[in-house]
C-alpha cells in the first residue's frame, strides 16, 4: 500500500509520559503497564537489566520461529516523523532476519520497510528512518525469523522512539542509490537499473516475506549499472529487495505474478 494515502489523526501515548518539544511517542519497556496494549508472540520475552544502558528490554529467542512484536496504535497529526529503535544480535553465525513493517490501516495491511539481518554481537545500534505521516492509525511490527540452527541470534529490541520533524541520521531510502525495477510486477525476470552515484560498495538482498534471505549479489561499483535477475523459480507473491551501503539504505517490493 502507498504510503502517500491522507491520513488525520490525533497523538495517543502513555498517559504518564512526559515528551519533550520533538517526541511524539517513545517506548523503554522497563514496565510491563507502558506496553501491555502492544500485540506479542507468545514466545517474546521481556527480559531485564541488560538493554540499552542497562535497561529492561523485550527479545526474540532463536528457539522459536515467526515470532513478532506489534506496538499497538499510534495515531500522529499530519507531519514528517523519524521512527527509530536500538536492537542487537547475540551472535554473528547462522544469521536470523528481522523485517519491520509499517503498517497505515492500523494492522489491516503491512508495508515492510527492510530487514534487519547482519548480527552484530551484543552490540546496541540505533536504526532509523523517515516517514510522512498518510492517515489513520498506523503500527509498526518486527517479524523475527529464524533458522533454527546454534549458534544462532537473540534479536534484542528497546527504545523505541517517535519524533517530529528530524532529519539527521536516517536509515532511508538513498538520495545516492536511485534503482528501478522492470518489470514490476514480473514473472520473475526482472532487471534492476542502478545508479550508484558515489560508486558506494554494498550488496543486494532479496529476502521473502518470512524474512528468508533468497538471493544475494554484490552492488556494482560503477556509476549506471543494469544488473539481471532470475526468480522465476520462486512462487508467486511479495518479496523485499534490499540494497545497503555503509552509507545508505534503499528497500522495494517486487511482485511475482
């Protein structure tokens, strides 16, 4: 679904929190109250003392799979936002995916913004990205999938923060990596028309809806690139095609018809 659909809507939080001029809604999980409207898996786990400065936190274990996270609504005047979030991974082998999803019907339908899947072992990031506030409630949710086999990952996630009007230290769709799909909708043959206007090293991911990696290439490193892919194999549906630099981040849906 577009994210350009108009929305109006009014700001709902915890009413015990006190926001700042920017913060239009934030999340620490250091109390079971502050989120017991939000949607959990059965198998998530709200776990203690070692978050973000030591702080209560809620994590996906690797023992069980299609696990998820949903906050509940969040309603937000029409604005520009940043949404951000710190998570860590507790090892680099066997790699788990994480996908977030957006969703601006609160829950009827889910856009995913881009999957989480490099571990970084123990080590808190913040991520981040910009969005137009488009109408109604909107949710986000991270989809945790994992492969089952140990080592494997925890995904720890904390932090979560809403604020109004910020710019800096975006996790976005790039300025520098402009890509065009065609077609799209395909029956699996699809090119991909790059432009890396820095000559940005970096890689492209294709990963399913259950965040399954299922192709992967590295960015070429050239100006303008056309780069041909084959998924004809693949059952129809939606799949997230992702390219990441060290500097930028670029997601799309591609449909197989």
């Amino acid at each position: 679904m577009s994210l350009h659909k108009k929305i109006i809507i009014l700001i709902a939080c915890c009413s015990t929190l006190t926001l700042n001029a920017q913060t239009i809604f934030q999340e620490d999980f250091n109390t079971e109250a502050s989120f017991s409207s939000w949607n959990l898996s059965s198998k998530v786990e709200h776990a203690l003392w070692l978050g973000k400065d030591n702080s209560k936190y809620v994590r996906f274990h690797p023992n069980f799979q299609n696990q998820f996270i949903e906050t509940a609504g969040i309603n937000l005047p029409a604005a520009n936002y940043t949404f951000s979030f710190d998570w860590n991974q507790a090892r680099q082998q066997n790699t788990d995916s994480v996908n977030l999803q957006l969703s601006i019907d609160n829950g009827t339908s889910w856009q995913t913004m881009y999957a989480i899947y490099n571990g970084n072992n123990r080590t808190w990031q913040t991520d981040s990205f910009a969005f137009n506030s488009t109408g109604g409630s909107i949710k986000f949710r991270w989809n945790y999938f994992s492969t089952g086999n140990f080592p494997s990952q925890y995904f720890n996630l904390d932090n979560i923060l809403i604020k109004k009007n910020t710019t800096t230290g975006i996790r976005n769709n790039s300025t520098d990596i402009i890509t065009e799909v065609f077609p799209n909708p395909n029956n699996g043959n699809f090119q991909l028309k790059i432009n890396n206007a820095k000559s940005q090293n970096g890689n492209i991911f294709i990963y399913n809806m259950q965040g399954e990696l299922i192709y992967q290439q590295n960015l070429p490193v050239v100006t303008q690139s056309l780069v041909q892919i084959d998924l004809s194999i693949l059952s129809k549906g939606s799949y997230l095609l992702n390219i990441e630099t060290n500097e930028n981040n670029y997601s799309k849906t591609i449909i197989l018809q």
